[in-house]
C-alpha cells in the first residue's frame, strides 16, 4: 500500500516538487548529523570561544560581488612551528612570523592574538608583536608579559590550554598608545586619542593623508607579522599562536553578532527541524488517532470521556499555558513538544471519530464481532486501514505545523536556546535589532528554510488529498 | 395527442479508461395523460435514462446524442439556456431517487416549496402563499406542515412534499424515479393511491421509473422493459404484464413472489452485463434459455405486433 | 419438540437524547416471546419500526436486552460468561443487508473466510485453504480458486451475498440470523440466493432466522411467519395460516398493501392502512395498532394491552378480537 501510495504521489507535479524537496533536506539532515556532534547546540554553537575569532555580524562572503567596495576576507594565522629559535646569554627567542599581502582597500575588520597551551618554568615569558610594512616601516605593536604564577602554583606553571589568551590588538590601549607614538615618530602626525583608538588598523595598515593629515589611506603591498617570544628558561614553550585578521565578510551565511557562522547553525537546524516536525506529528497522530478509533468504536462512557477532554483540551489557551511552563521548568524543548502534543491531538481525535462511526453505520462491524472478533482485532484489523491513508495524510501535513510552532514559540522567545533551531537563530536575530541594522543575511535565511520545509510537506500532502480523501475512502468503493 | 417522442437516445459515460454506454439508442412514446413505466433492474440505465431526459449530464458524460419531440419541439435542438428557462420544471419535472435526503435540512417546507415560484419573479406574495397551500392540499398533508422543517416529517411525509414540490409550476409531464423505494410497503400504498388520484383529476403524465414490476402495474398504463441501457419491450399493460413475449420480460415476472399461488418464484441466473463492455448480439443472449444461434451475433432489431407491442427480440422473426 | 432458541417476554428500550437535558425512552422491542424448533426457518416480517432488526441483533448477542431471556440451545445466552462468549459465537451466525458493507473492502474473498477459521482457530493452513474453497463450492460461486483472489468491489451483488453467506456458514453453525439478506439484490436475482439458503439449511441441518419486510418472500421460504408491529408480534403462524386465514387486522391489511402484477390495479384505489406507524420513542396506550385499526374497539384497544392467545394447529395471534 505504502509502494502505491508512493507512485501516487509522485505522479503529480505537487507530488514531484515535495517528494524532491524533502529529500533533499533529509540528506542535509544526514549531513549535519555526521558533521556534527549531537550536542552541537551546547558544546559548540552557544560556546563563544568557538567562534571569538569570527568576524561579528558579517555578511556571506558571496555577496561582495554585489557591493561595490568589499572590504578583505577573513585570514586566520595558526602560527605551530617557529621560524627560528636563538639563545642570548640567558634569555631565549623563539620567533614565529607570517606574511600575507594587503590590497590597500580596507584594513582587517580587527586583529586578534591567541595564545594556546602556555607552558613556563619560573620566571614569566614575554611576547612581543611587530609588523614590518611594505613601506620599509617597521613597528612594534604589543608587548605582553605573561601572568606570575599563584602562590605555592607547581612548575611547570601550564595555561591556556582548554580556553586560549586572546588579546585584541585592534582593541588595545596600550596598542593604541603605539600608534601614537609611531605616528608622531614616523610621520610627524599628532591625532586625537580617541580617534587613533579606533583606527589602530588604518594605522597599521596605511599612511596619512598628505593634505589631510587626520586621514589615512590604505597601504598596498606585503606585510609580515612577527611574533617573539622571550623566556628565561629553555624549557618554556606555546604549543599554538594564532593571528586572526578579521574579514568583513566570512562564510556561506555570514555570521551573527557573536561571530557564529550562521551556515553551520543552519545546517544544523535541518535535522533539529524534521525531527521536532515528525516526533511530535507522529505522536500526536498516534494519539489522536487511537483515541478516535477507541472513542468511536466503544461508545458509551469512553467516548463521553475522550470527547470532553478534547473539548477542555481544545479549549484551553495554548500560548499562556506554555508561558507559564516555560517559567517554571525553565525553557527546553521536550516541554515545547510535549505541550504542542497534548493539545495536537483532539484535533484528529473528533475526525477519527467520525469516520469510525460512520464504518458503524454499515455492517462490517456487526459483522466481524458476530463472527467472533475480539474488540482490538475489530480496531486494527478492519477500522484502522480504512482510515490509515486518511491519518498518513494528516501526519504529514502536521509536521509543518509542528515545525512552524517551534519556529513561533522560539520566536517569542519561548524557544530552546541550547539547540540551534531556525526559530532560535530568527529570534536573536531580531533581539540585537539585526532586522533594522539591516543584517539581512541573519533573518531572512532562516525564514525563508522554514517556509521551504513547510511546503515541501504541504505539497506532499496536497500531492496524497487526491489518494485519501476520506469520502471516497470509507465507503469502501 | 403525442406528449413525448424519443427517437434513438443515448448516453455514454466515461469511467476511468472505460466508456459506459448506459442508455443505447432508446426510443419510444408517450400520449398525454398517460402513465409509462420504465421497469428495469440495477444497472440497466433506467436513472440515466431520466437525466438524459432533462438533460442533467454528470461530468463524465460522452455521446450525447437522439431526438427527444416534446410537442413536436426536438429538446436537444435547445441551449441549455432556453432548456433551463422553458422546459425544466415548468414542462417537464422530476422527482429524483432517493429524493428523502435532498431536502434542505434548514429551510422549512413553505420555503423549499415556494423556491421556484419565488425564482421566477412573476408571482407576488400573496399567490405564492395561494399556490403552495392549493400544492400541500393536492398532497392530502395538512397545511400546518408547511411550517415544518424536513427532520419533523416521516419518509412518507417527505415523499408528499417532494411529489408536491415537482407539481409547483404546473407541468405536463412528471418523471419519478423510485418514488417508494424507501417506503414502508402500506405507505408505498398510500402514495401510490395519490399518484393515482393526481393523474386522474389533473390529468398530469407521469413517467414512473422502478425495479419492482408489480408496483409499475398499480399505476402504468404503458410499460417499458429496460435492459442493459436498451428498451427490450414496451406495450400496454395489459400487454406486458399479462402476455409478455420477451423472455426477460417473462423471466422477471416468474421471479416475483406471489402471495396467492403456491408456485414458488423463479430466478434469473447470472448478472447484468458489464455496460462498458456488453455481450455481442443482444444482450441477455448469456442469461436467456431460450437464445438462438444468430442472438450472440447480431442484436435484435424491433418487431411491432399488430396490438402495437414492441419487442426487441429474435424470437419474434418467425411469427411476423 | 425442542426447541434451538427460545425468546421469553424480550424487551429492548433505549435511551435516546431529546433537548439539552431530557431523554425519551425508546422500546424497540416490547415484549416479544418466540419458540423455534431445530432446522426449522422462521421469517420475522414487519415494516420499518417493528423492532425486527433489533430482535435479531439481540439474538446475535451484538446488544443486550433491558429484560427477558433468549435461550439458546438451553442456555441464556445473556448469562455466557466472557470467555465461553467465543464458543457462542461458533454456533451463531448472521447474514446481513448490505453485503458491500459488511465485508471489509481492502481484504480478498479468501482473507474474508480465512478470517472466521483464524479467529477459532480451526485447523491448519492447509485444513484452511481446503475449507474456504468448500465454501465457494457450497454457494455456487465458480470457478472457486479464481474467485478468492478477487476483492468485493469486482464481484456483482449477488455473488457478495453469497459470499457473506459463505462466511456465515464456514464455522458450521447452528443458527443463522438471516437480516434482509436479498433486499439490496435484484428481485431477478433474489429467489436464487433463497434457494440456495434452504438447501444449505437442510444439507447442515442450520435452523435460520429470516428477517424481512417482504411478506410475499417470507411466504415461500419458511416454515412459520411472525407478523411484528411496533416491537411486538401480532400474528404467528404457519405461511398457508398467515396468508390464507389473516386473523390480524395488521396483518390483513398488510397483505392487502403487497401489489399484484394485475394491470387492473391501476383503474382502483388500493386498500391502505391509514395513518403512520407509530413513534417508538411515544407509543400508543394499550393495543399499539389501535390508532388505525379498523376493528378498534372503544374502551378496551387503547387501554388494555392484549395478551397472545395460542389458536389450533400453531396459531398465535395478540388482538382483543379474539381474547375471549
């Protein structure tokens, strides 16, 4: 029956477009799945140091080609082996350096240094950071002397190693105070603290103006970024520096205002979605529809029973309720599910119902107990599969529902923010106010994904009605 | 004076990939103020027949085609506009079968019985309220009926208003599907003892189309035996009922349990044919014992006998 | 003589909804007292309203009677325990109205009398198989193995019929409860199905239970006639009895509505019983045919119920004309 029911669908052109829709998305599913550890939502997407040396709020990288003037992709340095290491007297340099080429454009959006896995014994190292410009300039950016030890602390004093030193050098004030003495020394510019603050990349990366002397303009050529890193002691070692220049853009989907790269957290949401929509369709269909059969078929006292809880169910505002749940079980979303189950399912129930009495009406099941059928042999064997097309229809087409109701409740902020869901990533869009900055790659992606879900299911369903109408069904013909 | 004359009508109807010829090339006629019965079992095209009449085409509907002479006027030659305005419900009415449930269920009797009367904008209020109490008289239902909704009224209450309803706008010629199937069988007598007194003091002709041949024989003047989407015979009822010469005809008749003979009826074995795909020749040759070697090959051609009987079937060849 | 199945004063009253908050009681069966010998056939004729259907439902254990008892094979039946209700089930069987709906739709003819054996148990797959198409056989349904992979919407009405009567009959039965079971066939078609049954009863010894509206059938194919009316039963008797000899005033006048293929019928009025059948749910006092009895007698019909009085020769008849 499933194999007819298949071709069925698939012989209408609705049938077609919804069939290769969710295909589509399962495969992502699958591949979301196996890209990603299942608790993705904790580990990684709400873990900021996952994505600290993202560019924030960065449109996707394929949309410079339709701006006129795009700022620089995004370059991180991961810096493992030294270029050299010497030893002076007592004092060790150890020496990692990277050179890169800058179009004289825009400067990196931010420059950030991260330090991995500090090992030291006594006394503290030291990292120095200079840039030689293609100007033939050479300038000293930062000094950083790395933290004593605590009292009665064992050698080796080991640091950094699950969550890394970063320091924001475009951020800096004491980089900010080099700047200015490199401006003042170099090119005889005086510029206003404030504003050297924040233009400590146009300072790295460019020259003043001639004739405006408070501006600066892009340096084009080739830069290289030293990094020393004195210590007293041979032993004394950083598994992983890490120079990140920050693009303006990054990514697939671009990224949100804590740097995340929403195509990951998209991706993601694929399989998040399907199994929210099909879990709680499924249940509530089973539910529904036992209740139905059961309310139908027994009459009397159960029937008078289940109807009235679907008429208090039914009757009982959803969106206060959940409020009120989410404030005392905090928000998660099993509760989400669970109360978009309970009251999914009076819905089918009355249907059901209907279509079980009016099997009554004719004599099959007179029929089938004088032959001596038990009661639940009645129920499965000769009610269910009349109206089983009926209620494969009706899952699929509440599966959107499920998924958009999510997608509400997230929205109004009663979501799950562990998990990344569409819902989830749409709300905060709109919380930081991405909406009227006009980051219009963190909201309207997300949207438009659960519109699509939603069709595709709706299309399937439609592509079924034809299949399934229950009046053409029951009476058998 | 000829009412009604049909002259090779037919309607096929399509059903998945099969084209079903219900109504095959029917032909027959009609004097005012008489009674035809159309008698015929399930499947034999006798409703089709009806909506071919008035034209109430399904939308599968294929092959549309004969003459029907109303008073000389051939009906298929209409639009549909004019059938609408002229002959539907003012010349030629209709009772439908199991017309019991296609009562408004939220509009009360003086209002379903007015509809017509109040469509055409003729009428003033107050000769509707004179129409619609003569039509619940003419029924023998009580006036305070019409206040009534359909769910107050039993079956054979109901089967009154609908006859009263057919009547509104006075026409000539009233066909009734089934009209007592649904019936107990002492109210199926009471409303054919209505019917009876309807066609004798409005000389109304009615077209009375059912399965159960003893019922035609309370009413009909005529008779027509349908089988399998053609007419097999027709005559009056006399002769029909009485000397039948069509061996369905003759079959049907033993099958009927009489209440005062012993003789215990007979059957007919086998089924109605398949209509999109009939036996060759004529059409009961499968189920006849009394076919001939030329029935499976050619369908009989209609024999007129000198009382005016007609019969569609090759044993007749030898005695014209 | 024994009898298979005894009715001892059977009544059946439902509780229907009127309104928001009231109910009417509805007494479907009044009353109703019945004795039927071994292979006997005994046809329950009323019009819609008499409580025939429900009678029959009440035999087959599908509702459970208000009072009164139904003896079957010297058991009451009402008081089967659950678990000995299966071997009930064994010995009574029902053939219904329509047999399109009473037959499961997506299941082939050889799932639907597979399924009688799975639910007892009986036999093997093979014993099955062997049995399903003696059934055919047994129904006159040919050629057997071609039949049971059909499914009912490819076979004519009468050939469902007989295949819910092969269903019937595939547990060997004692009892059949038989309602309206050639209604929805053509009337060319009927006697056949009728035949077919009284073969069957006297080649397993059944004992069937005819249920219908159609006097003149119930006349040909039964050993007695129950005449009901508004859940009782007015007039029983052999069939020559009951047409010949109507003591009833229902039941004459129900003879006298059958038509006759006599084309002079159509030149007079037919003798009607005036009135409507009555309300269930609002009965007549006393006699409940008073209303429209031509024989009514003031003071006594619509008061006092009659009781049955037994006449010679198997002759029952519940009318105040004759109980005295």
């Amino acid at each position: 029956m499933i194999l007819s029911l298949l071709i069925n669908i698939l012989s209408s052109t609705t049938g077609k477009i919804g069939f290769f829709l969710l295909t589509f998305m399962f495969l992502i599913s699958v591949f979301a799945l196996l890209s990603n550890p299942l608790d993705f939502g904790t580990r990684i997407w709400n873990n900021p140091i996952v994505w600290s040396d993202n560019p924030k709020n960065a449109p996707p990288s394929w949309s410079v080609l339709f701006s006129q003037d795009a700022g620089p992709g995004h370059r991180v340095f991961d810096l493992y082996n030294p270029i050299q290491s010497v030893q002076y007297q007592n004092t060790f340099e150890t020496t990692y350096s990277v050179d890169f080429d800058y179009n004289g454009n825009k400067p990196p959006t931010f420059i950030s240094l991260s330090v991995e896995n500090l090992k030291y014994w006594g006394t503290p190292p030291m990292l120095y950071v200079t840039v030689d410009r293609p100007d033939g300039k050479s300038l000293k950016i930062y000094h950083h002397v790395f933290k004593s030890p605590r009292v009665n602390q064992e050698v080796p004093i080991n640091r950094y190693i699950d969550e890394p030193l970063r320091i924001y050098l475009s951020g800096d004030s004491s980089v900010a105070n080099n700047m200015s003495d490199f401006l003042y020394t170099e090119f005889d510019v005086q510029m206003q603290a404030d504003k050297i603050a924040g233009n400590i990349q146009n300072i790295i990366f460019g020259v003043p103006n001639i004739y405006e002397k408070d501006d600066l303009n892009g340096l084009e050529g080739r830069y290289k970024f030293t990094l020393l890193f004195v210590s007293k002691n041979k032993l004394d070692s950083v598994d992983h520096l890490r120079l990140v220049m920050g693009g303006s853009h990054y990514g697939l989907m671009g990224t949100d205002s804590i740097g995340r790269d929403l195509a990951r957290g998209l991706i993601f949401g694929f399989p998040v979605a399907l199994t929210i929509g099909l879990l709680t369709s499924i249940l509530t269909t089973a539910i529904g529809t036992m209740a139905g059969i059961l309310s139908g078929y027994s009459g009397g006292k159960t029937d008078i029973v289940i109807q009235r809880s679907c008429d208090i169910l039914s009757n009982i505002p959803l969106l206060p309720l959940l409020l009120f749940l989410a404030f005392i079980l905090g928000q998660k979303l099993w509760v989400v599910m669970v109360v978009m189950i309970a009251f999914g399912w009076p819905g089918l129930t009355i249907i059901i119902r209907s279509m079980v009495l009016q099997l009554r009406s004719g004599n099959l099941i007179e029929a089938s107990i004088s032959i001596g059928a038990s009661k639940w042999y009645i129920m499965t064997r000769h009610i269910f599969p009349q109206i089983a097309p009926f209620v494969i229809a009706q899952m699929i087409f509440f599966t959107p529902a499920a998924i958009l109701a999510e997608a509400g409740l997230s929205f109004l902020g009663l979501g799950d923010p562990s998990i990344p869901t569409w819902g989830q990533i749409l709300d905060q869009g709109f919380r930081t106010g991405a909406v009227y900055i006009g980051y219009w790659w963190w909201v309207i992606p997300p949207g438009v994904l659960i519109v699509i879900t939603a069709l595709a299911f709706v299309l399937l369903a439609l592509a079924m009605e034809r299949v399934v109408d229950p009046r053409l069904r029951i009476s058998g013909r | 004076m000829t009412l009604l004359k049909v002259q090779n009508l037919s309607l096929h109807y399509t059903s998945g990939s099969n084209n079903i010829r219900a109504v095959d090339g029917i032909s027959f006629n009609m004097e005012q103020g008489e009674v035809l019965s159309i008698v015929g079992e399930s499947g034999c095209g006798k409703t089709s027949m009806s909506l071919a009449l008035m034209r109430l085409l399904p939308r599968n509907s294929t092959g549309y085609s004969g003459h029907i002479f109303f008073h000389d006027e051939d009906l298929m030659k209409l639009s549909d506009e004019e059938l609408r305005k002229i002959i539907r419900w003012k010349k030629i009415a209709m009772v439908f079968q199991g017309a019991l449930n296609s009562l408004n269920p939220v509009m009360r009797i003086e209002q379903q019985l007015a509809e017509p009367l109040i469509l055409d904008a003729s009428y003033s209020r107050d000769a509707i309220s004179q129409r619609i109490t003569e039509l619940i008289g003419m029924v023998h239902l009580p006036n305070e009926i019409l206040r009534r909704y359909p769910h107050e009224l039993s079956g054979g209450m109901k089967q009154r208003v609908l006859i009263a309803m057919s009547l509104v706008l006075n026409p000539q010629l009233v066909i009734l599907d089934e009209p007592t199937s649904a019936l107990d069988v002492s109210i199926q007598a009471q409303i054919m003892n209505l019917l009876k007194d309807l066609k004798n003091n409005l000389g109304i002709s009615f077209i009375f189309i059912t399965h159960d041949i003893s019922l035609a024989s309370d009413i009909s003047d005529r008779v027509a035996v349908m089988y399998a989407g053609e007419i097999v015979e027709i005559g009056s009822s006399e002769q029909i009922l009485l000397k039948p010469k069509h061996p369905y005809t003759i079959k049907l008749l033993q099958s009927i349990p009489t209440l005062k003979s012993n003789e215990p009826p007979k059957f007919i074995p086998g089924s109605p044919p398949d209509l999109s795909n009939p036996p060759s020749g004529c059409r009961f040759h499968p189920r006849c014992d009394m076919a001939l070697a030329i029935c499976s090959k050619e369908n009989p051609q209609s024999f007129l006998l000198n009382n005016g009987q007609r019969v569609n079937c090759w044993l007749l060849k030898e005695n014209i | 003589m024994s009898s298979i199945l005894r009715v001892e004063d059977l009544k059946i009253y439902y509780k229907a909804r009127k309104g928001i908050f009231g109910s009417v009681q509805i007494k479907a069966v009044d009353g109703v007292s019945l004795n039927v010998g071994y292979g006997e056939t005994i046809a329950i004729v009323g019009e819609s309203g008499s409580g025939k259907t429900t009678l029959g439902k009440a035999i087959l254990k599908l509702l459970d009677p208000t009072s009164g008892r139904i003896i079957f094979d010297d058991q009451d039946i009402n008081l089967i325990r659950t678990s000995d209700v299966k071997k009930f089930r064994l010995q009574v069987q029902g053939v219904f109205q329509d047999p399109y709906s009473s037959m499961n739709a997506f299941m082939s003819v050889k799932q639907i009398l597979n399924e009688p054996l799975a639910i007892h148990n009986i036999g093997n797959k093979q014993e099955r198989e062997q049995r399903i198409l003696e059934a055919l056989t047994d129904v006159n349904l040919f050629p057997a193995d071609e039949i049971i992979q059909k499914y009912p919407h490819m076979l004519s009405g009468g050939q469902r019929q007989r295949i819910g009567l092969a269903r019937a009959l595939i547990l060997r039965p004692k009892l059949i409860i038989a309602d309206e079971p050639v209604s929805m066939i053509d009337a060319s078609s009927r006697a056949e199905i009728l035949y077919l049954m009284r073969e069957l009863q006297s080649k397993f010894n059944i004992t069937f239970l005819f249920i219908t509206h159609d006097i003149a059938t119930a006349r040909h194919f039964s050993d007695k006639i129950a005449v009901m009316y508004a859940g009782n039963i007015v007039e029983y008797g052999s069939p020559q009895t009951i047409i010949n000899n109507p003591l009833h005033p229902y039941t004459q006048a129900l003879i006298k509505s059958v038509p006759s293929t006599n084309p002079i019928n159509r030149l007079r009025m037919r003798e009607v019983i005036p009135g409507e059948p009555p309300s269930p749910s609002n009965p007549p006092t006393g006699c409940k045919f008073h209303p429209r009895c031509p024989s009514f007698i003031s003071g006594t019909c619509e008061s006092i119920e009659p009781i049955s009085v037994r006449l010679d020769n198997d002759h029952q008849i519940s009318c105040h004309l004759w109980t005295d």
